[in-house]
C-alpha cells in the first residue's frame, strides 16, 4: 500500500485534487482509500447523542459499528494514531491512501497553495509536487513542479508513481508549523487565521 498525503490552507484546491486524483488513479484499476484529518477537538460523526449507536457508545461501548447494507461505519470512541488507521485500512487491501491535511506525518507530499508565500512552513523533505490554485498561473516554485491537476492529471499521477513508495510503519511525526492551527477555525477563540 502506497501513501501520500495533501496539504495546504483551506480553499486551496486540496480537496478538488484529492477528488480528481481518487478518480484518476481508480479508472488506471487501483484501490483508493483516503483519511481527513480533521483538526476540531470537538467533532463528532455522530452528532446526535440520542441516536442507537450515540447510546451504545455513552454505554461505554469502546468501538461501535454500524452495519448497513451499503455503508459501514467504525466509530471508535479515541482517536487513533496515523499507523492504527494505516493499518486498519491495509487490511482492505488498498494500492493507494490519500492523507488529506495532518501536517505532523512524515509522507510523501503535495503541497496545494494560492500563493508561494504559504510554500516554506509546509514544505518538508518528502514535498514532491506544488499543486491546487496556484497552479493557475505558476509552472515552478523553487525546485518544484506547480502541476494543475485538472490540466495535466498525468503528469502528476506519474509523479505519485514514481515518487510514493510503498508506506513503512512507524510514520515519523513532525513538529506542527506555527501558522497551521491544530484546530479549526469555530474552535479557535479569536477565530482568525488560515486553517489548514
């Protein structure tokens, strides 16, 4: 299984590519799954506390499931490591899982911006593609291909063939940049800023 993540600041392009790439990669016969990490410390799938499985899990049931026809949800009561979740998802037998945000793993990168000063605090050494809105009117940044993935969805799926190896457990956590909130914006007091 193949692993990569996407990042950026909100509204620049992040999850338009990770919606063209999931197609993209699925009609060439791969297996796509994704995470979104969510940076809210107050979310909840499950909103409705009075809902069968909102009892069972104010129960104290650690792991719920809800079974249906053409859906299965897990809804555990914790949050899980990137290497839980990776592993849990290798069970499926996936080629590919797209990393939406979650600034702290250590993955192969796309960096989807608006303009090239949001470049430095999410570059890391694993950064291998610049794409989202800025991609509209750059070609390069630094060492980097700016790719618009609508354009040219080629060019960066070869990209990923060839940059994302195949994941190796445990993920290397990074330090979080200062300018990417570890929450989100209803969260935050002042409610300012871009969030990642």
């Amino acid at each position: 299984m193949r692993v990569f993540q996407i990042v950026g600041v909100r509204k620049s392009g992040k999850t338009s590519t990770v919606e063209l790439l999931i197609g993209q990669l699925r009609t060439r016969g791969f297996r796509v799954g994704t995470v979104k990490s969510i940076n809210c410390p107050v979310f909840s799938i499950d909103q409705r506390k009075d809902s069968n499985t909102g009892r069972h899990r104010k129960a104290g049931a650690e792991i719920v499931v809800a079974a249906g026809k053409n859906e299965t949800d897990f809804l555990f009561s914790h949050g899980l490591s990137i290497d839980r979740i990776l592993k849990y998802l290798a069970l499926e037998e996936l080629d590919f899982v797209i990393v939406e945000g979650g600034y702290q793993y250590n993955l192969p990168r796309i960096v989807c911006l608006k303009n090239t000063d949001e470049l430095e605090a999410r570059r890391t050494d694993k950064t291998f593609a610049v794409s989202g809105m800025i991609s509209n009117f750059m070609r390069k940044i630094e060492d980097l291909d700016v790719i618009n993935a609508f354009e040219e969805p080629e060019k960066l799926v070869k990209l990923i063939m060839t940059e994302v190896p195949e994941v190796s457990f445990p993920i290397e956590l990074l330090p979080r940049p200062e300018c990417c909130r570890n929450y989100c914006g209803r969260c935050s007091e002042k409610g300012t800023g871009e969030t990642c």
